[in-house]
C-alpha cells in the first residue's frame, strides 16, 4: 500500500510488547486520532486505560490525512442549516472552533514540535453556477462571528478567506500524544479485537486475537466499528474515497484552499510542497482505483503544471446528515463510539476524544446531543435510507466494474483469481466477511477492498482496515 508523506517522514515509533491484561477499566479501540486524543484525556483518571491497535500505530485513515486544522469545511454550515435548522449548524461551528482550541493548547502546554503554524483558509467556486453556494456560506460564518474577507481572483468564480485555520505534521504530533501518554495508558499494536459482548459479572469481554480482556467501559475509536446493531451503521454512513498528490513548490507560502464544485480541489501549500487532494468518488461508483488515481494525477499536473513526486489514496466515512456519529451507542451503556467525520479528522477526531471523555467523566458533555449516534431525525432516516440503495449494486460489483480479475468457480466454490508480476496466481474468496459484498482489486494499492463498506485486505487476505475483523480466505494451490 502507497505510504503517505507523513509515513515517509517519521520514524517508526517502537511500542514495548506488553501481554494483555485481564481486565481493564476502559478499552479503547484504534490508536489513530480519535484513540489517542480519548486516551490523553482520559490519562489523569485515575483508570487503568487500555488501547489496542490492529497493526502498528499510524498505519490507518490518520496517517492518509491532508492534516489541516479548520473549521471551513466547504459549505457544510449551509448544509446543516438546510437539513436540521441555523442552531444545529451554529453548534457544529462551534464545536469545530472548539477543536482547534483543544490542538492548540496540547501544543503549546507540551511544546509539541509538529510543525504547527497558522495559515489561511480559503473557500472558492471555479463555476460560475456555484457562486451562491461561497456567498451563503460566508454570510452564515459572518453572522456567527467570524471575521472573513471577499477575495477577487480571475481564475475562480467567487472566494473568500478566513485567518484562524493551522497545519501541522500529524504523525509528529501523535508521536508526541503517545509519549505523554505511555506512562499512563497501556499500548499493545498487533491486537485485533474481533468481538465485543456483555459479560454477566458487568462490563464487557473483548475477544482480541492476544486472548479475551473484561472491560467496564469500551470505546470503538477505529474509524468505522464492526458491529451493525445498534446504531445500524452501514445504513447511516456512506463512503468516500479520494486521491492525493505531493510535489514540491518553489514560493514559500502556506494556505490551504478547497472548493464548492462536484470536483474536488483540496489544496494545501505548506512552505516548500504542495497537497493536492482530488479525483473523489463513491466508493460504490465502483470506478477502478486505477482509473481514478490517474484521473486525478492529471488534474493535479494541469492545476501545477508539474508533475507529482507522490500519491496516495484516502477515504472517509459520511453520516447522511452531514454530521458526525459520537458518543453513547445506547443510552445508560458504557459502549462509545466515534466515527463519520466527514473528512475532518483532525478536528473531528480531537472533538471525539473529548466528548466521549467528558461523558464517562462527567457524565455529560456540551456535544452529546448534536452528535449522538443514537440521534432521530426524519431528514437521516430518509436519507439513509435512499443512500443504502447504491450498496445493492456493490454485493454484485464485478458485473459493473471494469477491474482485470478473473472470477472462476473451483469445485462449486467462486474464486478470485489475480497473476501478480512472477507470473504467481492468487485465489481469494471474493466476499467480505463484515456483509458479503463482492470484493474489487485495487490495482493502486495492490489491495482487495469492499466497495460497500470500506474494509480491505492485503493481497494475501491480511485485514488492513474495518470494519470488517476477519481475513478473507485465500489459498495458493488451485488450479482449475
């Protein structure tokens, strides 16, 4: 798999194996943004805190993100005003200056070196149709607010800028949230959790490929988690998948960019590089990766006129109200969950650890009421689900995509069958273990990945993301 800029700038951190403990009073679930952000808030609790990682640390979404620090996110705070009212949009604003707030104080109380500056942040349409969509959103932050300024540029259509938005390096960052931590919070990498259930003497048993843990409290901070029920997750959220490119840049300037048009343009010039995040899509568009990764390769080389040094792939879980799934999976239960950012980990992902520290804490937090997962409202429920419908055509992807895999059935059984560069023929059982959606080749990442619900797997089965918990079966030695 295409390691990212931040992977490629860090060293590797190394985690003391440790054995699995027995009980523990909070388990947290993925060591991205979200695990370790609850975990240092957490740390001063006074709680024997475990957080368990499938692989190694800052190998997932986290380690894919363009890593910018804003609460201007394209035109969601008209999107929220449309679907749930002005409060409900007033509030995600909030919360998501709240956010940056958090980040800023953990930098500068702990003198985190993460190249952590502050930028601008601009918002633009380059259709000349889409000009009301910047000018609604500018008024609305005006009226919360926030200072921001018209900017007149030939090039787009209409744009404007706002100055309180940071860049960082975000695995510098988890690097150093790990080491204040470590002292404090048990880490164990290489332990896949693949079941969570009630335990009758209280809290619960979480079955791990290292052995079985009781837990009283449990929070599932792994991107997407592998339970259905309750919350039913798959209807609620969908997927989006977007390419993004590297290259270097003479002006030293740094500011981030994104627009308002069906094409994605994610820019962020940071000092001496460029990131260019395009070319998104569904995942249930089922276009090849391959395709897409080179769509999107060209775009960036007509915006710059250069060509990219580095590319990698990235994708994000949506809620269809446009906000994010935090807290509570079920009321008076201690099961918390985090994900559906929206693409806006880095604020979400901090929020999150927030909230859902606050909440087992204090009971309560100022937020878990606009971003509980156990939230009703007409507008979702409707949304959810017409959005569930596309995933009828993933469970039988390999009739609409153009990927070059051949399907074959082995003594009543349906094989996938790939010949890598040595001429080697790979068969995989082409379902994914979470909901049997047909699995699909990733020819960029060399990776098999479920147009459904996002999990993928390595070439030989390996599980690399959720939410799935198990490996797909594969066997080396059929031949038809």
């Amino acid at each position: 798999m295409k390691k990212s800029i931040w992977q490629k700038t860090i060293e590797p951190l190394k985690i003391k194996k440790i054995p699995l403990p027995q009980r523990t009073d909070i388990c947290i679930i993925g060591g991205g943004i979200t695990g370790l952000s609850t975990a240092y808030f957490l740390r001063n609790a006074n709680k024997q805190i475990t957080l368990l990682e499938k692989g190694k640390l800052f190998q997932g979404i986290t380690a894919k993100t363009t890593a910018k620090i804003s609460f201007l996110q394209q035109n969601i705070y008209q999107k929220l005003q449309e679907q749930s009212g002005l409060s409900v949009s007033y509030r995600y604003y909030l919360s998501q200056k709240e956010a940056i707030a958090l980040i800023k104080e953990m930098v500068v109380t702990h003198q985190i070196s993460c190249d952590f500056q502050k930028v601008p942040s601009y918002l633009f349409a380059e259709q000349q149709e889409n000009k009301e969509k910047v000018r609604k959103e500018m008024q609305l932050l005006e009226n919360f607010g926030e200072k921001v300024e018209a900017i007149k540029d030939e090039r787009v259509a209409a744009c404007f800028r706002v100055k309180n938005t940071y860049l960082f390096h975000p695995l510098k960052y988890l690097t150093a949230l790990v080491k204040i931590i470590q002292k404090k919070v048990s880490l164990l990498e290489d332990t896949l959790v693949f079941q969570v259930t009630p335990f009758e003497e209280g809290g619960y048993q979480v079955r791990t490929n290292q052995g079985t843990m009781i837990a009283s409290q449990v929070i599932f901070a792994c991107h997407y988690p592998f339970f259905i029920f309750p919350n039913l997750l798959p209807l609620k959220t969908y997927l989006k998948r977007e390419s993004v490119f590297v290259a270097p840049w003479q002006e030293k300037e740094s500011y981030t960019a994104i627009n308002v048009d069906k094409n994605l343009s994610s820019i962020r010039f940071d000092g001496n590089q460029i990131l260019y995040g395009c070319s998104e899509h569904l995942l249930t568009d089922l276009s090849t990766e391959e395709k897409a990764f080179e769509k999107g390769k060209e775009a960036f080389e007509q915006r710059f006129h250069q060509k990219a040094q580095a590319g990698f792939i990235n994708q994000d879980i949506y809620s269809h109200d446009s906000l994010p799934l935090i807290g509570r999976c079920k009321e008076k239960e201690d099961l918390f969950i985090a994900t559906a950012y929206q693409a806006w980990g880095m604020t979400n992902g901090t929020l999150a650890g927030k909230i859902i520290s606050d909440l087992i804490l204090k009971g309560e937090s100022p937020y878990q009421e606009l971003f509980s997962p156990r939230r009703k409202n007409l507008s979702l429920w409707i949304a959810s689900l017409f959005g569930s419908i596309p995933y009828l055509k993933g469970y039988c992807a390999p009739l609409f995509s153009k990927e070059k895999v051949n399907r074959v059935k082995i003594k009543g059984k349906l094989y996938a069958v790939r010949v890598d560069e040595q001429g080697k023929r790979h068969y995989i059982e082409p379902k994914c273990p979470h909901m049997k959606c047909s699995l699909l080749w990733n020819a960029v990442d060399e990776t098999w990945d479920c147009p459904c619900h996002g999990s993928r797997f390595d070439e030989n089965g390996k599980l690399l993301f959720g939410p799935s918990h198990r490996n797909i079966g594969i066997a080396n030695s059929l031949e038809s």
